[in-house]
C-alpha cells in the first residue's frame, strides 16, 4: 500500500470559516487532486454533504482552494484513498485538526 504524506506548514495558513465567522488556523494538511475531492463529494449522502458545507460554506470546488478539515472528513478521506487508490495518508485520523488543498 503506497503511503501520502501529510503536509507539515513552517508557517501556519488561515481558512475563513464562515459559519464559525472565524479564520481557522492549520499546521498540516493534505493535499488532494481536484478529481479525486469531486469523486469524494460526489459519493457523500445528503446529511454528510451538509455537515461539510457546514465547515466549508462558500468554497469553490477548484484547484487553489483550501477547505476545513474535520475528524468525519479524515475519516471519508481515508477510506476513499484506501479504498480507490490502494494508498494510506499517515496521520491524518489521529484527531488532529487539518486542512486540505485542492490541486
């Protein structure tokens, strides 16, 4: 099984969470192709789909775009890339708050 690394920032990044009417601050993330979050999304049920547009409200689905992370989105990340991808990304359902880069 092929390992993704999570991304570890010398400078932490801040994403505007709309809902919290905050700017949330990351020391890792990951990051996901643009086919591969649209897949992700595409499979989520409709109750999933509006927790993560809970944290990510307003956020364009394109490359460049940084969303909030949060523990049920490791969680659909990870068994989609250990799924699909026959890959692992280490750390990223340890609890620990993330963010993720569409490229």
């Amino acid at each position: 099984m092929k390992q993704i690394s999570m991304v570890t920032e010398a400078t932490p990044i801040n994403i505007q969470h709309h809902t919290y009417k905050r700017e949330c601050r990351y020391t890792r993330g990951v990051h996901i192709p643009l086919a591969d979050i649209e897949i992700i999304l595409n499979g989520l049920n409709e109750d999933t789909l509006a927790y993560f547009e809970f944290h990510n409200i307003a956020k364009e689905i394109k490359a460049g775009t940084f969303l909030n992370g949060y523990a049920g989105l490791a969680n659909i990340i990870s068994d989609y890339y250990k799924q699909e991808k026959d890959s692992e990304i280490l750390e990223l359902t340890n609890g620990r708050d993330f963010y993720v880069k569409i490229i």
